[in-house]
C-alpha cells in the first residue's frame, strides 16, 4: 500500500530564517506531486505541483520554491522566511489518471514563523 | 471567484441528526472527491464519484454527484461526534487534471 510521509510535524522559525519541508512517498511510482498551503482549516492554496524528477509548476508567486531530486521526493524550500509563510503544510500524491485524479494527502506540517 | 462553491460553510448539531453539505459549480466535472479533515491532519479520501447521477454509500454517508456532474452532495444519516471535521469537495475540470477544491463545510456535532 501506499504511505506518504512529512516532516516536521511542527517548526517554528524566525523571520528571515530558511526552511526546508520534506515529503516522501512509498508504494508508488512516478506520481504527481503537489506542496498545498493551508490557513486557519480552511481552503487548500496550491503552491507547486510536479509530474516528474526535476519537473516543476509553481501557482503562486512567491517566497517558496519546491524540488523534485527523486521519484518520490519532494521537498519545499525558502531561503528567507516571512511572517505571512506561516500555515499548514500540505504535501499529496496523486494517481495521474487522466480526468479522475485523486490525491492522497500526508498528515501536515505547522509552520509558525516569528 | 471559488469554481467550486460549499455550503454551509459552517454546521453545528446534536448527534443523532441528519444533514446535507452540498458541493456546486458552473463548470462540468470529470469526477470530484470528498475528503474530511480533522484538525492538525491532512485531509482524508472518503469518495470519488465519477458518472452523473451516481449515489454511493460509506456506512451513515450518502454521496451523489449530479446528473449534469455539476454539482454534488454528502448526507451523513444519524451524525455522531466522530464525524465532526472539514469536509472538503475537490475535482479536477476542464483540460486539467490538476484537482480544484472547494473550501470546505466544518462541522461539529455535539454529544
């Protein structure tokens, strides 16, 4: 079966500082990609999205970037934090099915930036 | 403009009763998904329908996706305190297949 993992669970960050989230997906192979970006429970930004190593879309201008160095390997990066990047982190997989794409989401990570 | 509109937004019952959160859009669907999320988790796959005037049935959880795949809904029968969450409709439409969610009905039912 297929897992998706995330880490940190929780970071808590000085403005000005860097981040890196990681995300990791097993039990699959060659699947989409997605970095969401979550305010107060509500509504799911998307932010990047990628179909394959190396491969990616941003949808939003902004102070993040995001990586794809493996398969199954995601990795979303800022170099100077920003007091608005705080949220909830949202990493998901999905099944790249032509028009029935459905997306598998990991469990989240807290970012409280200060 | 959200392409896909949820109502309520926000839902408070007693346990016991029944409800109905309702997912609508002007744009057609190939298929949309249903996810709950409790808080300080992703969100969960509950359904994914795909043919027009589909019902499928999760245990107390009916889903129906319209006739013209426009719009969809999810009844919950005799609602307990563990189906309190986000419910959140998502679906990917026109030449992508990049899903679009709505933002979500939070619902909390009372003991």
């Amino acid at each position: 079966s297929q897992t998706i993992h995330q880490w940190p669970a929780t970071l808590v960050q000085p403005v000005g500082s860097p981040l890196s989230l990681e995300c990791t997906v097993e039990g699959t192979s060659n699947p989409n990609l997605y970095w969401y970006r979550q305010a107060a429970g509500r509504g799911l930004q998307l932010l990047f999205y990628s179909v394959g190593i190396g491969q990616i879309s941003s949808e939003v201008p902004q102070n993040l970037s995001a990586s794809r160095p493996q398969d199954r390997q995601f990795i979303l990066s800022s170099k100077k934090l920003l007091l608005s990047d705080s949220g909830f982190y949202l990493c998901a997989w999905g099944t790249g099915l032509a028009g029935k794409e459905t997306q598998y989401f990991g469990p989240g990570t807290r970012l409280l930036v200060l | 403009t959200q392409l896909l509109e949820q109502s309520p937004q926000f839902l408070s019952i007693q346990e016991g009763e029944n409800l109905t959160v309702y997912c609508n859009s002007s744009s057609v669907f190939s298929s949309l998904q249903w996810y709950r999320q409790e808080p300080g988790e992703g969100p969960v796959l509950l359904v994914t329908v795909v043919t027009g005037g589909e019902v499928k049935k999760l245990k107390r959880l009916t889903f129906q996706f319209g006739d013209a795949r426009k719009d969809s809904s999810l009844h919950i029968t005799a609602a307990q305190p563990g189906d309190t969450g986000l419910y959140l409709c998502a679906g990917p439409s026109g030449g992508s297949y990049i899903p679009t969610f709505g933002r979500g009905t939070s619902l909390i039912v009372h003991p």
